[in-house]
C-alpha cells in the first residue's frame, strides 16, 4: 500500500511537470508570434500599393460612385438661350476691372479688356470668363508659341477690347469700322472693326440655325466666335472649307454656313494650326 501511494505520488508529480513544460511551451509561441507580428502584417500604406488579387471580385451592395456616374443619362447640351434677347442697349458699355493671367508660354505679349453693354442683361465678369476660355484653349491662338495674350482693365493700355453689344449698337459700331453685318436688313453677325472685337448679343444667347440643327452646343459657338473675330483682329482672313466632312477652319465664316464641313471652334487642331482655302 505504501509502495502504491509512492507510485501515485510519483505520476502526479510528472502529470504536474508535463503540463508546466507545456504551458511553457504555449507561452514562447505566443510571445514569438505577437514579436513576428508587425513585421508579418502590412501597413496600410504597403497594403494599398499592393496589387488586386486577380479573379472576381466580391459584389458590392450598392454601386460604386464612378458607376453611378457612368450609369446615369448626360444631360443635353444647351444648344440655345431661353426667353427674348434685347435688340437694343444703351449703347454705353461696363467693363471688367480685373486682370487675367498671362495666356501663352512665349511670343509678343497682345493685352485686351473685355466690356459688356448696359441693357443686353449680360453679366461682364461672365463674358470676361467665356472669352478667356476661349482663348486659352488647348487649341487657341496662343498655341503658336509666338503670342501670349491678357485681359487688363478697362483703364489700362491694351491692344484691343472684346465686346458683347446688342444687334442694333453690333451694327453701328461695325458700320463705323467698314464692316456690315446685315443680313435681310437686321445686323446678324459678328465683326472685327480695328481696335475692337464686337460679338453680337443675338448670336450669342442663340448661336445659328445650322449649329442648333446638328446639336452643336452653344459653348462651341461662343468659343468660335471668339476665336474667329480675335483671328481677324491678329491679321487673319476668311477661308474656305477643305473638305466634306472635315473640320471647319475658324477662319471660314461658320455662322453664315459649314458647307459640309463641321463645327470647329479652334485655330489649333491636334498641336497644329489648321487652315483652309483662302476665301
């Protein structure tokens, strides 16, 4: 009985040791995995630049945003203005009083003001941004490398003014520079008289028959307009469309026609200047 109960003893004590060597053993291996840890686990920075897993992907509850862009219907272009345009102003004209940026990296630098007249319901500071739109492209007049461009206010020297006048003031004051721009008696386009850019009120709220038949938004005219009477302004003369189905030179008279040609607001066409017959 003795000899039994120093047996049972002795199996307790080595039960008792065996479970210590191995909670010894489990606690190393936690220690070494908490201290392998950082080094084993990405940051959150090495996580995003690493690459997708291929293969599919887990579906998404709900559409990403850049689907949901995708998905939804464009809005149609405005092609023309609401509601009736004056036909009349004051004849005196508001000026923008701000300087823009130098447009161009290089060339002679040509300075313009921007005025719009009072009574044609146009905000100037509105027109002063859709003229320097149009003139900095990509695609406008700077592109050559050889001229830069900048609106002044309207106190300051400058090369020439861009104006947005109604029909009947567009019609004086291009009559006073030796242009008219009649058509069926009413001033209809747009002109360049020396020192001044006119773009007519009617053509700008409402573009032309042909560009709103082929859905060419109003912003595309407005930036031809601009660009085709600046042209005249640099020494630019009127050309003819190339071919049908080609790009309309700024230069040829697109509010009158395209003549199979299709709208182009710019004188730059992929990094090139982009011409047509002489008229």
């Amino acid at each position: 009985m003795f000899r039994s109960a120093h047996r049972h003893r002795r199996f307790a004590l080595i039960a008792q040791l065996v479970a210590v060597v191995l909670a010894i053993g489990a606690a190393v291996t936690v220690v070494a995995e908490e201290r392998a840890e950082p080094s084993d686990r990405l940051t959150a920075e090495e996580a995003a630049a690493q690459p997708l897993p291929a293969g599919p992907q887990p579906a998404s509850s709900s559409p990403s945003p850049s689907a949901t862009v995708a998905a939804s219907p464009s809005a149609p272009p405005v092609l023309r203005m609401p509601g009736a345009v004056p036909s009349a102003g004051s004849g005196r004209f508001d000026h923008d009083d701000r300087s823009g940026p130098v447009l161009g990296r290089a060339g002679e630098l040509r300075r313009y003001r921007v005025a719009v007249e009072s009574g044609s319901d146009e905000d100037v500071a509105a027109f002063a941004q859709a003229v320097q739109v149009a003139l900095t492209g990509p695609g406008s007049w700077v592109d050559s490398g050889r001229l830069r461009l900048q609106q002044v206010p309207g106190d300051a020297p400058r090369d020439f003014t861009v104006y947005l006048a109604t029909a009947r003031t567009a019609g004086r004051m291009c009559a006073a520079g030796g242009v008219d721009i009649r058509i069926d008696g009413r001033p209809y386009t747009s002109c360049r008289a020396p020192g001044q850019v006119i773009v007519n009120l009617d053509r700008w709220r409402l573009s032309v028959p042909h560009y709103v038949s082929a859905r060419v938004p109003l912003s595309v005219y407005r930036t031809y307009v601009v660009n085709h009477e600046v042209g005249h302004q640099l020494g630019h003369h009127h050309e003819r469309c190339p071919g049908s189905g080609r790009p309309a030179p700024v230069m040829m008279q697109q509010t009158l026609f395209l003549n199979g040609c299709r709208a182009n607001p710019w004188p730059y066409v992929d990094g090139r200047r982009y011409t047509g017959p002489a008229l």
